[in-house]
C-alpha cells in the first residue's frame, strides 16, 4: 500500500519565505480552499460507509429516492466517490491533486521541500512562492501579478476559496504582522489557552 499522509510544509520554509518576501517588499496572502478533500475523487478499491440515523434521515430529506435503501433501523449504507477529512488516504490524494493543479499553472515544486512551489517568469525571475500546508497556502507575489491568476486557477479547480490579505495574518495558528517592512510571528492568543 502506497503512502496515505500528507506531506506538510518545513517551517523554516514559511520563515525563509517571509523573509524573502520582507526582503523584496513582495506581497503575502494566505488562500483558504474550502471544503478541499471533497474535490477529489476517490481512488482505489470501492469504499462503503454506513450512515447514522439522524445523517440518513436529512439524507433522504434532501433527496428522497434514497428511502427505498434506508436499512430497518434507519440507517442507510452509502459508497463514497470523493476523499473525505479522516479517511486514510484523503490527504494524500489531496496532496497530489493540488500539486497538479499547481503545476498546471506554471509552478514546481522545490526539491529540498515538497511542499513548496515556485513560478518563474520567462526572464527567469520568481513571481511567486507558495507554501502548501494541506489546504491552507501561504503566497508571496514578487512581482505583483501572480495573485489574479493563481486565484481564478484555483476557483476554476475547487470553486470556493478564501483570501486574507492584508498587513496582518494568522497562518497555522502564527500571527504575522507586517510592520516597518519586517515581519513579525507570534502565538501571544494561544497563551490565554494555558490558563
């Protein structure tokens, strides 16, 4: 059986991209794909789950010509046909599947993080570097015109996305501000948290 995680972003990565994106006053976003897992097709064997009765019950609320396969006790048997959050091997195939997209778009991946994506233009100069931690990426647009279309290639792929830009950010429960052209990373919410 092949490998069934996925492969997550290096944090120096994230901390070198930030500074070359302090460095050469780049702009950072973080894209959010909603939903991720779920845009992708289920490979391999045929997998079946069965449904509680309270989930079967809005099941066939929703589309009623599933009651005549609603078991006696009223729970109902369905196959799955895309990856789900928790099912061994979702996150792998959710790995390959936004690499591919990306790489649809002009970006590879570094050789030293998996996880890492860069785009260079025809003068061989980097337009944009992405961390991709699952489905949450962190972006840097060196120069300037990345952004529009790494976004529509992503709505294109998955439909709903969410954007957050701006001088202040919070990416894998690290806030990061941008202040005097330097980036600033903290966790100072999670200390409420050990009280």
């Amino acid at each position: 059986m092949g490998e069934t995680y996925s492969p997550t972003v290096n944090s120096e990565s994230v901390n070198a991209t930030l500074d070359l994106a302090s460095l050469q006053n780049a702009r950072v976003y973080i894209i959010d794909v909603s939903g991720a897992f779920l845009h992708v097709p289920l490979g391999g064997v045929p997998l079946h789950m069965r449904l509680g009765k309270e989930v079967a019950t809005r099941l066939t609320t929703l589309d009623p010509s599933f009651v005549p396969d609603l078991d006696p006790d009223g729970t109902i048997v369905v196959r799955i046909h895309k990856a789900i959050y928790g099912l061994g091997g979702s996150s792998r195939q959710w790995s390959d599947h936004v690499a591919a997209t990306l790489g649809s778009c002009g970006y590879h991946r570094l050789q030293y993080d998996r996880n890492v994506f860069i785009k260079k233009n025809q003068a061989g100069s980097t337009e944009s570097l992405l961390c991709v931690h699952v489905d949450d990426i962190l972006a840097a647009d060196f120069l300037g015109d990345a952004r529009n279309d790494l976004t529509a290639a992503l709505v294109a792929a998955y439909g709903k996305i969410k954007v957050h830009d701006g001088d202040t950010l919070t990416h894998l429960g690290v806030n990061i501000e941008r202040r005097n052209g330097a980036f600033h990373l903290d966790q100072r919410h999670l200390i409420s948290l050990l009280d």
